[in-house]
C-alpha cells in the first residue's frame, strides 16, 4: 500500500498523521509513505526525526476576509494544486489521507480531482475550512469529536473515532515519565505546555506564580515554554537567584523549565494534573491519559475551534476552562492550588477524562483505510502488496 499523507503546520496537524502513519505500518506489509508539508512548519523537523520521507509544496493560508492579500493566496493555492497534482501522479498513492495544515486542502483536492481514494481527520469539535469544503467528496471524514457531524454536508460519510495518537505514548509508566525528567516521585506534580510552538501568555502567568509553583511544599511543576520564549524565562529564573540548569531544562525550587518534549509520553505519564491549551491532539492525549485539566484556550483559533474543543471537556466535567484573556499569575495559582487540594474532585475529574478517551482511535482509522483501499481494488483491479489481518 502507497500512503500520501498531508498536513502540517502544528504539531496538531502533524501528530494524528504520524500515529495515522504508524498504525497502518502494523498492519500493512510493504507499506510506503510519504509525507506532504510546507516549508513554514513544524513538519520539516518532526516528520524526518521519525524515519519518513517528507515533500513540501508552496501551500500558505487564505485570508477570512476580503482584501488584496486574497487574491495573491488564490494565484499561490493554484500554484500549491499544481504542485499536489504533480506528486499525486508520481506517487500513485492508493489512498491520501488529509490532517489539516496549509497542505491538506490541496494535496486532498488533487486526489480527487485524478480520482484517488481520500479520506479527512478532522481534529477539532468546530470543523476546518478544508474539511467542510471537502468532506461531501471524500471517501471518509473520521471526527476527533461528534459534535462536527452538524457541520457537515449530510452526504458526508463520517465516523466518529476520537483524534488518534501515537501509540508509543500510553506505554510509559509514571516512575519513568518523572525519572527521565528529573522529577520526584513523592510530590503532586503539574505540567503546563502552551502545545508545540509555546504560549506566550500562559508562560507570563507562569513566571508571575513562579514563587508559588516552585516553593509551595508537596508540588512541582514542569512547565513547557516553546523554544522562542525559553532563554528568556531561563534568565528570569537564574536573576532570581538559587537556579539550576542543565543543558536543556533549568530548575527553580521545584519549578522545572523545559522548551520542549519530544516524548510527551513522560510528561503525561508523570502528571496529577495538566494546564495548557485546548488543541484537539492535546486534549486527545490528555483524555487518552484520563488526567484532569486547566484549560486555556487559544483566543486566536481559526473560528474559536479551540474554545469549542475546551467547553466539550468543562461541560463534560473533565477540566476547567480559564479565558485566556482572564488568565494570570494569581488565577493559575489558585486553580492549581484549588484542585491540588481537592482529590475527590480531581478523581471525578480524571474519570469523565477517561469517558472522554479514545486511545484506539489510530486503530479504528487505520482498520478503516485498509478496508477502503481493499474495496477500490475490487472494483478496479489488484495492487501490491497486502493487509498483515485478513
């Protein structure tokens, strides 16, 4: 089987394609891939990082509103369908799959247009832009949540699978998520990330409770800062006076700085309790984990997405919601200090977390993907290669 995958950006957009990529490989023998991005996002380091090949086209996004900026993003989308055309037919794919990103729309647009089988991730409670255009012509839509079915044709086929994540991940235990990052095991343990380009004001509120989350007896925090904002808060700790460093991670008291965690297995594995962000593929991992959250949703989404994916979780009784723009110091502090001292909430937190949870959902997509390949070569004739499950 020939896989084309697209989508990028953010690691969002990235991640489902990989634990996408990744399910199929157990199940497909001989199977190939390759993986389209473009040359702003994160995909250009994580997809080499983990063994796959990686094309890149000149995809950008199109402006929400009227203006002359829209028609240049028109004259480069035709430039970008071209480019998708171009590797369609030299890839010969015999299935895209389309995870959202500047590449997505394109590359799954060019599938259809020479008549491959396509099918659409979509992560997010509030549909992409790609995935509504496109969801009535595709093969199959999976749904990370099942509230987005009301926002799509009705001639869409979709499934609701939850957002799948990499399967590596849910095999770390808790004594060696905190051994590999140099946390204790004896104490309440926190972990704040802003996803996976960081977040400027959660990181503000964190420096502002510094004192809080890194002298307070029985917590720590480990907080991810992205790799922009990480010197700068590094230096804010050390003219503090009493910090630790290391080559990628200082420590204050009990508060651990890292820019980044590339197996974001430890980090979830370790936690009590999770602050950040409210991305579909964070939220999938965290509910994956079954670990209560203080959600923070990013205000500039396209469409809010991210406010819808955190109320699903608040309604559901799995997190708290803090608006970004309510978000300090002192409001961190006491929603962390709040639940921290409060464990039969955090209990019936952890199992609506766990309700919410969907850790086969790479599993079921995959399943999905090689039974529609399956049917196409029915109808239209034999390929190479073949299922490992009968």
């Amino acid at each position: 089987m020939r896989v084309l995958l697209a989508g990028g950006g953010t690691g969002g957009h990235i991640y489902p394609a990989l634990a996408i990529a990744r399910a199929l490989q157990e199940r497909v023998e001989r199977a190939e891939f390759l993986f389209v991005g473009t040359p702003r996002g994160l995909e250009r380091e994580l997809i080499p990082r983990e063994g796959f090949r990686l094309r890149l086209i000149q995809a950008r996004p199109l402006p929400r509103r009227l203006s002359l900026a829209l028609l240049g993003a028109g004259v480069a989308a035709a430039g970008a369908l071209v480019e998708a055309v171009g590797l369609v037919r030299e890839f010969k794919p015999d299935v895209v799959v389309g995870t959202g990103g500047y590449a997505a729309g394109p590359v799954v647009l060019a599938a259809l247009l020479l008549r491959r089988p396509a099918v659409l991730q979509e992560q997010n409670a509030l549909p992409g832009l790609t995935t509504r255009l496109l969801a009535a012509w595709v093969d199959r839509v999976f749904l990370g949540y099942g509230e987005a079915q009301a926002r799509l044709p009705r001639r869409a086929r979709t499934r609701v699978t939850g957002n799948p994540i990499r399967p590596h991940l849910l095999r770390v235990r808790r004594e060696e998520g905190l051994a590999a990052l140099g946390l204790e095991g004896n104490r309440f343990t926190v972990i704040v990330f802003g996803a996976s380009q960081g977040a400027h004001r959660i990181n503000q509120a964190v420096l502002a409770a510094a004192e809080e989350l890194g002298h307070t007896p029985g917590l720590q925090v480990l907080a991810l800062t992205g790799h922009k904002e990480y010197a700068q808060m590094a230096e804010e700790l050390r003219r503090r006076g009493g910090a630790e460093q290391g080559e990628d991670w200082v420590r204050w008291g009990h508060l651990h700085l890292r820019p980044y965690l590339y197996e974001m297995g430890q980090g979830l594995a370790a936690a009590d309790l999770v602050v950040g962000r409210a991305g579909a593929l964070s939220l999938a991992e965290i509910t994956a984990f079954g670990l209560p959250a203080i959600l923070i949703p990013l205000p500039t989404a396209a469409e809010g997405h991210q406010d819808h994916n955190a109320r699903v979780l608040e309604q559901e009784g799995a997190a708290v919601r803090i608006p970004d723009g309510e978000l300090t110091g002192r409001r961190l502090w006491e929603a962390v200090l709040s639940l921290m001292r409060d464990e039969p909430r955090r209990r019936r937190m952890a199992a609506a977390s766990r309700r919410l949870g969907r850790p086969r959902a790479g599993e079921e997509i995959a399943e999905e993907i090689v039974r529609l390949v399956a049917e196409r070569r029915r109808r239209g004739g034999g390929a190479e290669g073949g299922s490992k499950r009968s």
